[in-house]
C-alpha cells in the first residue's frame, strides 16, 4: 500500500499511461475486439492468449512462439522473447509526454 502510493505521488504520468484508456490502432483491434483499452489491459490480454493457446516453448519458457494472430501485433516475429514483449506491446501505444 505504502509503496503503490508513493509510485502515484512519484510518477503519476507513468502510472496515467498504464491505467487510462486509449483507442487502439487497428492490429491491436482485431487482436483483442474491442476498440479502447489500456496498455495494461492489453499486455494482460496478451499475456493470457500466450497462455490458453500454449505458445511458450516447452523447452524454454522464456520463448514465445508466435501464431498468425499474435504475429500481427509483434512484428511479424515468429518467436519473441519474454522479457522484449512489454516493449512491443508499448510500441503500439502513444507515448505520455
């Protein structure tokens, strides 16, 4: 509680472009069906797409394996890494000046 006040107090612009809803370009609309959404929403929405459809590599699951439908919001990669998925998810989003 004390450390998710002080992260509001600190940055609020931060924590704004996580939380407020921006209308989605198109990629992003066919992934998900909704026109709006926040990033956090979105990266969750991801996150759990990788999840039911068994995208992670068995051997290493640091590895995503990209099907069509998620290729069209990462770049056209057919496999990504976890820890650069948050910032292909954010290219996608405006940037909070």
């Amino acid at each position: 509680m004390v450390l998710r006040r002080a992260v509001t107090r600190e940055c609020p612009k931060k924590l704004a472009s996580l939380i407020d809803l921006v209308n989605l370009p198109t990629p992003l609309r066919n992934f998900s069906g909704q026109s709006q959404m926040s990033h956090l929403s979105f990266f969750i929405s991801v996150w759990s797409y990788i999840k039911q459809h068994n995208l992670q590599d068995v051997n290493n699951k640091n590895i995503v394996k990209c099907d069509e439908k998620l290729k069209g919001i990462l770049l056209g990669k057919p496999q990504v890494e976890l820890a650069e998925l948050p910032a292909l998810v954010k290219l996608h989003f405006p940037k909070v000046s």
